[in-house]
C-alpha cells in the first residue's frame, strides 16, 4: 500500500501566530453613524489519498480521505488606507501618521498610547519575535504612512496584552467590549484637521475558536466613512465578508479642494449700509463659493434675520455666471430657508439677494444677521457645509429716538422765585449729581447739558459743597425746590430743565 502526503507546512510558518488575531483599525462614520467591520481567519486545507495494487491476484484499491480544515489562530488583515473623498490616492503621503490609543475614563479624549509586540519580515525562527504584516512589518505604533506603500496601514493585536485605561479594566486587546481610538495626524503645515475615530470591540460572529472580530468604529469628527470592494454605507452598517480583498478604506484627509479640506464651500454676507433706521429697506447679498473639485448639489442656505427686519418676498433672486437661477424660499418668524436645484460648478460663486424692511421693533434688537450654506458632492453626496456668516447692521433710531436731553442752569436767586433772571449770574464748575452716578459740572456761564439721556423719571442733587459761600435758595412759590435735589420726567425724545437756585451765604454779599 502507497499512501501519498500532503506538503509539510514549514515549522514556524504560523507557529508563533497561534495565540495571536489580526484587527483592521480603520474606520470612520458620516455624521456618529457607527461602521461595523470584520477580520477573517486563515484556513488550512489537508486531505489525504491512498492506492493499492496486487499484480499477482490483479487487485486494485484506492481512495481519499475527507478533507480536514483547520482554522489558524492568526487572521487575514484587510489593510486599511488613507484615501481621498471620492477614493483617489493622495498626492503625497509623507509626513501622515496612524497611531492607536485607549481612551481615558470619559471615553472621548485620548488616554495611554496602545504597546503594541513587536514583529519582523522576514520571519526568523526560533528567535521569539512574531513575523509581522506589511506594510507595517514592526507593528509601529504610531505608525507613519510612505507613498511607497499607497498610504496602506495595519496593526496586529495581542490577545495575551492588557490593557492599560480606566476604561478597558480586566481586558486584553482582543477582548469584546475594548475600546480603542484610532488618531490619523496630517504634516504640521497640512490645512486638513485631525482624525479621531473610537473602536469598540464587540460580540464574534463565530468560526473556529470564535476568531472572528468585529469591530463598532464611530467617527468623532463627523467625516463619513468609504469602503473598497463594492460595499456600501448602509444607513449606520457596513460589514466586510471577505476581508482579504476588500481593505477598508478611510475617506478622511485629502490634498487640494476636496471633501475632507475644511473648507469646501464658503458664504459670505453682505449689506448694502452700513447702518438703517426704522422705515429703511436693506439689501443683503449671500455670495456662495465651491471651493472643491466637483459640482455641489442640493444646495441650501438658513438666514436667520435681526429682529424686527421683515423679509420682501418678491425681492429674492438667484444668481449665477450672470444668468437668473430659481430659488424656493420658506420663510418661518425671523429664519428664511433658500434651496436651489442648480449645481454650484467648481470654483464658481453663486449670489442669493434679497432685500428687508426695517420695522420700529428693530430698536428691541441687535441688528445681527447670521447665515450659514450645505449642499452635497456630487460625486459620492457627502455633505458640506459653511458658516455662519454673520453681519451686524447698526440700528439708527431716527426720528424714532428714545433718547432725551437734559438741560439746566445753576445761578444766583436773588428773588428767590427759581427762575434766572436779568442780573442773576451763573456759577461756574457747579457739580451736579444724577441718579444713573453721572457727574456733571457747569461751564463758566452756570449751564450744562446732558444728551442720550435714558427716558423716564430721573433725579439729580446739588452737591453744595462744590460751591463754598453758597447755599440753596429759598423758593417763595414752590416748596418742592426747597430742596437740594430736582426731579424730572423725561419723555423719549423729549427735552427737560433741572435748575438750582442758589444764594450767598451771607446776605450782604448779596447786596
């Protein structure tokens, strides 16, 4: 009887990755929308077939065994990949790096960095170092992208690991329920932001030794997530069945004038003054700008106006390469929604104009105007969005003034009726107080005056000691100037005096 063999796997080859698993650490969400994602176990295949021949007696036998598949410990490792929005490679992949830490207690913010094992490509036995996984063959951590290898990442976990965080007490790093976040860092001159994506662990889906992890990866910046492969991001799901050729691809930094840049589309807003008064009309311009590399659709802009500004309905136009474009305005109290079915092309600037009337109840407000824009890519409808832009227009009350004005005379009374009379000479740098603590002091001829006074009932007092020699004059025909202190009451816009009579203190120096 001749049996035949299978090959003898070489020692080593997957010896030393028997207690360890392979995890994908990229992911993100659109909007906090979490992404589910697996890695996939590799198999071994061993089936083994027999013959057997009797030349003497002219017997022939044979026959194969059934197949036995044993599932290795370590896991196919979908590598992860910085790409643009739309799936394009980067320009220029120096100076990006990928680098894993648990979270502190609250969850959010960044805790210890992740102490990966090391590893080495090629593998050598019998060294007790694991063999790694290219691109990142040391297991790094952080681990910096190259162009060489097209912006392509990968961390490899150890199930025998602790972790370190508040959070992940009692857990290694494959343990269902840990925590991690995922940091992509741009150059130190890059306009594009950080990214911060937390991973959480969660239930295996099963196979041998329930070696399958699954991850939740939920996006804190808000910027969506893509994947390669032909899947798709369903409402809050995406689950990845065949991990060694569908990589998980980031949608988050990119170069130039795309999604991911900060700065996608712009708004600005303008007014035709600088400042109105009740009865005026002011025309606002919103200037739209596509600061990306492709149409933005459905594109839609929320003006909240100041109060006391009414909208002019059949003043609203769309504007767009010198050409009219349909608007559809929804107005609701002080905010005004614009949409427009027009694509915005690439770095074209489209204006919405309209104009409001100033009402008497703007006086009540601040004059403040904000406006901000979203619309939609048209390439893969990520969303976009500016703002807001706010512009402050100075209210004039006009003839519609509340303020009044305040005027008054301090003199010698030497009839002692209040009145100033021919022959009755003022008193300089008397000081007056009100009732607000303003501090007033008369000029040479006695006088002052106050402007902008607040209306309603105000008081002021004679400060006598700022006139030494003199006292407060009698009045012979109305006891309430017998007093020091005056009150008034001032109308909005109005006028109003505040006279103090005064005399010296001896009466001889009065004759």
């Amino acid at each position: 009887m001749k049996l035949s063999q299978p090959p003898k796997p070489k020692p080593g080859a997957w010896r030393n990755w028997m207690h360890r698993m392979i995890a994908v650490l990229l992911a993100g969400s659109f909007g906090q929308a979490p992404f589910i994602a697996i890695a996939r176990a590799a198999e071994i295949n061993n089936r083994a077939a027999f013959s057997y021949r009797d030349a003497e007696r002219n017997i022939s036998l044979g026959g194969t065994s059934a197949e036995i598949v044993v599932e290795t410990a370590s896991l196919i490792d979908p590598l992860g990949q910085i790409l643009g929005c739309n799936g394009e490679l980067l320009p220029n992949y120096d100076g990006f790096s990928v680098a894993l830490y648990e979270p502190d207690a609250s969850g959010l913010e960044l805790g210890p960095i992740v102490p990966l094992t090391g590893t080495e490509v090629p593998d050598i036995e019998d060294n007790g170092i694991p063999g790694g996984k290219a691109p990142n063959i040391e297991n790094s951590n952080p681990f910096f992208l190259t162009n060489a290898d097209a912006g392509q990442y990968n961390f490899l976990f150890d199930p025998q690991t602790p972790l370190q965080s508040p959070i992940n007490t009692g857990l290694t790093q494959t343990s269902t329920d840990a925590v991690y976040i995922l940091v992509v860092n741009p150059p130190a001159d890059s306009v594009f932001p950080q990214r911060r994506i937390k991973l959480e662990l969660v239930t295996s889906t099963g196979g041998v030794n329930n070696s399958i992890i699954r991850y939740v990866a939920t996006a804190l910046d808000g910027i969506p997530i893509g994947t390669s492969g032909g899947s798709q991001v369903s409402e809050t799901v995406v689950e990845i069945f065949n991990a060694e050729t569908q990589g998980l691809n980031l949608f988050s930094l990119a170069l130039g004038m795309v999604m991911c840049d900060p700065n996608q589309v712009s708004i600005t807003k303008t007014a035709d003054r600088a400042a109105a008064q009740p009865g005026d009309t002011v025309v606002y311009r919103l200037e739209l700008r596509n600061l990306t590399d492709i149409e933005l659709e459905s594109i839609t802009v929320e003006d909240i106006l100041p109060q006391g500004f009414q909208l002019i309905p059949e003043s609203i136009t769309g504007v767009l390469n010198e050409q009219t474009v349909a608007l559809d305005a929804q107005a609701s109290g002080s905010e005004i929604i614009f949409t427009t079915t027009t694509p915005l092309p690439v770095d074209a600037s489209m204006s919405v104009l309209y104009a409001v009337r100033v009402t008497p109840d703007a006086l009540r407000g601040d004059g403040e105007n904000s406006a901000s824009v979203s619309a939609e890519r048209s390439d893969n409808q990520f969303f976009v969005q500016d703002g807001p832009s706010i512009h402050r227009l100075v209210i004039d009350p006009g003839i519609l003034t509340d303020c009044a004005t305040l005027i008054g005379r301090v003199f010698v009374d030497k009839n002692f009726d209040g009145e100033q009379q021919p022959g009755e000479a003022g008193i300089p740098n008397a000081v007056v107080f009100l009732d607000d603590g303003n501090r007033i002091v008369t000029d040479a001829d006695g006088l002052y005056s106050v402007e902008c006074m607040l209306p309603g009932t105000r008081s002021g007092v004679l400060d006598l000691t700022s006139l030494p020699g003199y006292t407060l004059a009698p009045n012979l025909y109305f006891n309430e100037r017998n007093s020091q202190s005056r009150m008034v009451n001032i109308a909005p816009g109005g006028m109003v005096r505040m006279n103090f009579g005064v005399t010296p203190t001896f009466q001889e120096e009065a004759k």
